[in-house]
C-alpha cells in the first residue's frame, strides 16, 4: 500500500466512519422512496451538484448529490444498492474503515472538481469506481450477476472499464470530466504499484536481453 496512505492514517486514522457504505446506501433507498415511491420530495432538484447553485449558498450540495439513488425501477435500485453495499463493505474489510473512507472522499473530491470546471456532474462514476477498485483487488473472486449467472469480476470490470470509454469518448464534456475525476482515487491507490511493477518487468526484461544477449555472443565465440 501507498506510504502516504500510512503516514496519513498514523495521524488521522482515528478519524473514520466504519460500515460507510451501509450508511450511504440506505440513505439512496429512502430518498428513492421519498421521491418515487411516496412522491415527498424532489430528490434530484435539491439534492444534485449543480455549482452556480452551490455558489448562490447551496453549499449542501457538495455532499447530498453522493446520496442521490439510481433512476430505475425498484428492482433494479434494489440490485445496485445491493452490490453498491457487497463491493464497500469488501473494501472496507480489505483496507479497514480509514482507508476505505479516504478512497472514498478521493473520488468525492474529484467530482467536486470536475463539476466546478463543467458546471455539473453525478455520482454514478463515483460509484462505479468502487467496483473497479474492487475488482483490482479481487480479480478471480465469482458474483452471481443478476443473482442467476456465475461471472469473475475481471470479467465485469472489462465492461465497467466499456462504460468509462464510451462516456469519455460520446460523453458531454461534463460527463468526461466526471469520468476522469472519478478514477483519480483509483490512481492515487493502485497507480503506485502499477508502476512499481511495471519498472520492475522492464528491469527483469532488460536483465533477461542481456542474459541472452550474452549467451548469443559466447555461441558465436565457439
């Protein structure tokens, strides 16, 4: 894991929100239902990041729009908070509470940002960058997709990697800004050691050409 990620949570660490996830996901089910299904109250207009609304004093914004459910069926809703809870609840365990809650706040920060620079962003990159987060960690482990069809998560992630791809290259530009942003959190935590390994296989690469470099030389030489 990333050394910053010890040192900040040697001083911070104390400073966390266990079982985050479950608090996130309940919270989108009853405002699904507020909205949907009671019809109480208009979710998407008060709650959604929209910056020149945030600069006119709705500065709740920069938090709620994270709260904000799918817009599907009931059923459908029911899924994605289902799997939105599997997948936290997998990288808290993995990570612990803190870790968890800084990669979390990292993607929260990076649509802040992109919504400030577009004027408008969602969080279902945000969410999803979960899931790539998780299926960089447990690449072999098997969901049950649709709770019918056995599938490795490598394999769901190919289409979540799909999903980004076609935002960034159809998208509005508010929609790439959101792509990008949300991935920031994704780079801080696993771009280290992706790079790390990546030196390290063109170290081994360079050391292995070399090796054969040389015996191609004293085969000459016989």
């Amino acid at each position: 894991m990333n050394n910053w990620l010890d040192r900040l949570e040697r001083r911070y660490g104390r400073y966390k929100i266990p079982d985050l996830m479950l608090y996130i996901t309940s919270t989108m089910l009853v405002l699904y239902l507020f909205q949907n299904v009671l019809g109480l109250f208009p979710v998407n207009q008060w709650l959604s990041l929209v910056p020149s609304l945030v600069l006119r004093g709705q500065v709740w914004r920069l938090i709620t729009f994270v709260f904000l459910p799918p817009s599907s069926s009931i059923l459908t809703v029911l899924l994605m908070l289902y799997f939105y809870y599997f997948i936290g609840s997998a990288l808290e365990s993995h990570w612990g509470s803190f870790r968890f809650n800084v990669y979390y706040l990292c993607g929260v920060l990076g649509t802040i940002v992109a919504a400030m620079i577009t004027g408008y962003a969602t969080n279902n990159y945000l969410n999803m960058s979960l899931f790539l987060a998780f299926a960089a960690l447990f690449p072999e482990e098997e969901v049950l997709l649709f709770f019918v069809i056995p599938m490795k998560v490598k394999y769901l992630a190919y289409l979540d990697l799909g999903y980004f791809a076609i935002g960034l290259l159809f998208g509005s530009w508010s929609m790439r800004a959101a792509a990008v942003a949300s991935l920031i959190n994704f780079f801080l935590f696993f771009g280290p050691d992706y790079l790390r390994r990546e030196r390290e296989r063109r170290k081994f690469k360079a050391v292995r050409d070399n090796f054969r470099r040389q015996m191609n030389d004293d085969r000459r030489g016989w």
